[in-house]
C-alpha cells in the first residue's frame, strides 16, 4: 500500500491550492479526484474575487492576502490564472430602497458606491434601466477558475506530487484514527487526510460517521460559446435571495432533513446575473435549490426558461443568447465562513471546504492551512473560540462574508467537528 503525509480528497480549486500548499512545505501529497474531465463547482463558477467583502480584522486581513496572492498566482505558478480586475455591479430592483439596501453595505472593507440607474447604465449599457432602481459598484476581482486549478495542479506535480483520479469510497480507521483512504480500485495509506470534496464532503463524512457543518446547492447556470455582445461588468443583484436561502435550510430545526432522502428544504431561487470571461463566453445565472438527495434530478427545460426570464429582465441582450444548460453541487454552511481544520475525535482527519463564501481567500487559507501543518500557530485554523459568525449582505437572514463569486463554490474557518453520538 503506498503511504503519504497527505491525502487531499477532491480536485476542484480548494484542493488543488492545499495539494500545492502543502507539497511546498515539503509533505508527500496524494490529491485523489473523481473525475477526469472536470464537472464541478470550480468548473461552473463565475470566478469572482470579492477582496472588497472583509467584515473584521481577521478576514479582512484574509482578503487582503488573498487578493495579493492571486494578483501574483500566475507568475508564482508559472501559468495564467487570467487574473485581471473589473467593476462589479450590484443591481437594486426598481420599487426597492436603494438607500436601505445600501446600508447593508456600509460595514465592509471597501464600502460599494451607490450609482444613481443612469450611472448604472453609463457603466455597463448592456444594463434595463427600466428594471433597476439603482446599483452598487466596487471594483471586484476576477480569475479563470478553470485556468487557476489548472495552474495549481500543474504547479503541484512539479513539487513531486501526485494526482489519481479514482472515485474515493471511504477512510481507513484505526480506532478513531484516519490512517488511510479506500477508493474503488486501491487503498492509500496517509498520516492525515483532508476533504476538500466541496458539497460532496458531507456525504462522504457522514459515511466516517462526522458531522462537520457541511450542506450543499444544485447549482444551475447557462453557459455560451464566445459571442460578440460585450459584457463590461461583473453583474450580480445587490440583494442575494442565496444568503437566505443558505440561511433557512441549515437551522439546527431542520439540519435532520438533509440526511433523508428525497427532501426539499426551500424552494429554489434565483439570482439573476452573468459574467463574460476573457475567451468571450458568459456564464449566465443563477438559480439554486436546496435538495437531500446529490442525485436529485430536476427540469432543466424550466430552469432554462426560468434563467433566460431572470436575465431578460436585467440583461435582456443575454437573454437570447444560444446557451447550454449546466448544473454543479456548491458547499456551503451555517455561517457563510469556510469550514477549515481538523476534525475532533478524529485524529488525522480535517475539513477544508465550505468555500461559497468567497473565492477570494482560498490561497491564503490554503498557506494558512500548510504553515499550521508544520507547527507554526495560526488563528484562522485550530481554536474554534475565535471563529466570529459575522453580518453578511443582500437580505437579513445573511451572516458572513459577502459572497459575490456566484458559484464557487463551498463555511467556518475552524471545523470543530462531532461525531453522531456528540449530536
């Protein structure tokens, strides 16, 4: 059986930025991913950066290093992640109160500047200014996700690391010490473990029997070819229905509904925006669900017509558009924050995912994660009295960092997780 320091399980863009992290410091990894050709949420995300969003001194200072990191990534890694910065426009909805929804701005890093809808318009043209009554702006990060993975993997064979694609099936206990990880076809033995499997990582820890916070999205966008229509800006509406969405159906009251089948927990939501890449392709979205069932399947006809009647509203030159339907499962938690560290009564075993909220902080908490693997003392990842569950924006029910990506997904920065017999 061969053995590493590291088994990293799940090849999206958080466990190719920790594989890399971590061989750096000089570990044998194995970064273990089930599919080839790449369908998940780093795959359909809009790959936005929101260094903007930090709400206290610790995850400001994340985004700030997280912003710097990427501005840097594509020389570091020998490869273009794409990086570049844009506006990001955040549409209020005519009949709304700009001015309130302002304010549920003003309490980060870089407070968003309120545009008046002829603004708004001057800024992107593309823009219904019938549809708004204003917008925010704020300049906003922007990388390839594809590109970026790409980069980190290619970045982390070159330190000696090692990529299988091979569906994982499960752990290898000792005791309640994780020595190991099955998949279909071979069996790996490891001092620790890392699941980085975004929404997939709470099935994969429940079969381990822990429970670590993790829930999860379907996730469905359209995607076009490179088109000639030029899309200036990032836009999002500055009221996220996703935040509370996320919020209602991972209440302690309901947390049980996730582990039956066949459960719906809210209905869906849609969250009408698109952001063109450097290629000349859109991603147009978003509508998301929150079902029990990963396999769960729905209509993609009426999520199709549902999306292009969202975007006609706002963009409506999109809304036309020949577009292919897609969907992903995307990460997420109780309090918008990452879920990050080690798992408790489960020596060897640790969390990193959860990342819906943001993008942006992933290469600094992946450093973050690799130094404290080493020994050197870090607050963002062992003492669960420091996490800060904090205020997020776009509808009350919202707490954590603001999350402006769209769909980037997996959301706390310490995983103090517990066993079925804690619950």
């Amino acid at each position: 059986m061969k053995s590493y320091d590291w088994i990293v399980v799940g090849g999206g863009i958080t466990g190719a930025a920790l594989s890399y992290e971590l061989a750096k410091k000089g570990f044998a990894v194995l970064l273990l991913e089930r599919d080839a050709t790449m369908q998940n949420a780093t795959r359909f995300s809009y790959g936005g950066l929101a260094y903007w969003s930090g709400t206290t001194d610790l995850t400001r200072q994340l985004c700030r290093e997280g912003i710097e990191r990427h501005r840097h990534l594509s020389a570091q890694l020998d490869a273009d992640t794409e990086f570049r910065e844009l506006d990001l426009l955040l549409t209020i909805d005519a009949g709304n109160d700009v001015e309130k929804v302002a304010a549920n701005y003003a309490h980060f890093a870089i407070v968003p500047q309120l545009l008046s809808v002829a603004e708004a318009g001057e800024l992107e043209p593309l823009l219904n200014k019938s549809a708004i009554a204003g917008a925010l702006t704020v300049r906003h990060g922007h990388i390839s996700p594809t590109a970026t993975n790409t980069a980190y993997c290619q970045g982390f064979l070159r330190l000696g690391g090692t990529i299988e694609f091979a569906e994982v099936i499960g752990l290898i206990q000792e005791g309640n010490r994780i020595s190991g990880v099955k998949t279909v076809h071979e069996s790996y033995a490891c001092k620790n473990a890392v699941v980085c499997a975004g929404g997939w990582s709470r099935s994969f820890l429940k079969a381990a029997g822990v429970s670590a916070g993790v829930y999860f999205t379907r996730t469905e966008i359209l995607e076009t070819a490179p088109v000639d229509v030029k899309l200036r800006t990032l836009v999002m509406p500055a009221v996220l229905k996703r935040f509370e969405l996320e919020a209602e159906s991972s209440r302690n009251e309901v947390d049980f509904l996730w582990d039956e089948p066949g459960k719906e927990l809210q209905p869906p939501i849609l969250d009408s925006g698109a952001i063109q890449f450097n290629d000349g392709s859109l991603r147009i979205g978003q509508l998301s669900r929150t079902l029990s069932d990963l396999n769960a399947k729905v209509d993609r006809e009426t999520s199709e017509t549902a999306i292009r009647a969202g975007i006609s509203k706002v963009l409506p030159d999109l809304a036309g558009l020949p577009a292919t339907w897609h969907e992903c499962i995307v990460a997420f938690s109780a309090d918008n924050l990452p879920v990050v560290g080690p798992i408790a009564d489960r020596p060897g075993l640790h969390v990193f995912s959860g990342f819906s909220n943001p993008l942006v902080i992933v290469p600094a908490l992946a450093e973050r994660f690799a130094n404290w693997a080493v020994g050197k003392e870090d607050r963002a990842i062992p003492y669960p009295t420091l996490r800060e569950p904090l205020r997020g924006t776009g509808t009350p029910a919202g707490n954590g960092i603001a999350s402006l990506h769209g769909l980037l997904s997996p959301s706390r920065f310490i995983a103090e997780g517990r066993t079925k017999k804690d619950r």
